[in-house]
C-alpha cells in the first residue's frame, strides 16, 4: 500500500471539505428535497427562493425551474407527495408560490409561469394616472 504525500491529503481533505460547503449551501437554500431530482435538471433561484420536493415524488430530467424573488416574495415551487413531473417541463415565478398537489402526474414539455400580483399594481395606478 503506497501513501500519499501529507500535501496531498491536505489537498484532498481540503477539496472534500468545500465540496461538503458548497453542498450544504445549495440544499439550504433550495428548501425541503425529500424526492428525486433527475441528473439534467436546471434550477435557478434568487434571494430567498426556494424548491421543495415532497417524499416519493419525481422531478425528471431537461425540467428548469427558475424562481425569483421580487421586492417583498419569493418564488417558491412546491411539489407535494408521490408527484411525478415529466421531462423538459418549465417552471418560473417571480415574487408567487407555484404549488402541485400530492398524487399528480405532469406531463412533458408543459409550462407553469406565476407572478406577484405586487408586480402589476404600479403598473395600473400609473395607467389611472395617466387617464386622469
């Protein structure tokens, strides 16, 4: 049995600790995984946005789900129990929850696209103004 040079050990003790850092980081901040993210799957979160998996549910691969957070909310996608979301599916939210039910099946290439309501509401009292 050969060893390592300690510089080397170091080297790798040091690769695993931020290896466990950086995996740490992103399960803290995408939320509750409890089911199966598939290899191919894109998430893509701001601020305080967060994904959560329920127990036995799927999400497969080429899905991308991007969830961002506006001045107040953030995105937030909640997949319940025993759901199964097929490939190349697309989810996006600005600032509002995008919530799927336990015992769902989703289907491939669909689209849920959410927005806070707080987005829009300047844009009607300039429009009011406006008219005025």
């Amino acid at each position: 049995m050969t060893t390592l040079p300690s510089e080397r050990i170091r080297q790798c003790a040091r690769l695993l600790r931020q290896g466990f850092r950086e995996l740490a980081a992103l399960l803290r901040w995408t939320g509750r995984i409890e089911g199966t993210l598939d290899w191919g799957v894109s998430i893509d979160l701001t601020g305080s946005s967060a994904v959560e998996v329920g127990v036995g549910s799927r999400v497969h691969r080429g899905t991308i789900i991007s969830l961002r957070q506006d001045e107040n909310e953030p995105g937030i996608l909640r997949v319940g129990d025993n759901t199964s979301i097929g490939r190349y599916n697309n989810f996006r939210s600005v600032g509002a929850p995008i919530t799927i039910g336990d015992n769902y099946l989703i289907a491939r290439f669909g689209s849920v696209i959410a927005r806070g309501a707080r987005l829009c509401a300047p844009l009607h009292a300039d429009r009011r103004a406006a008219n005025s």
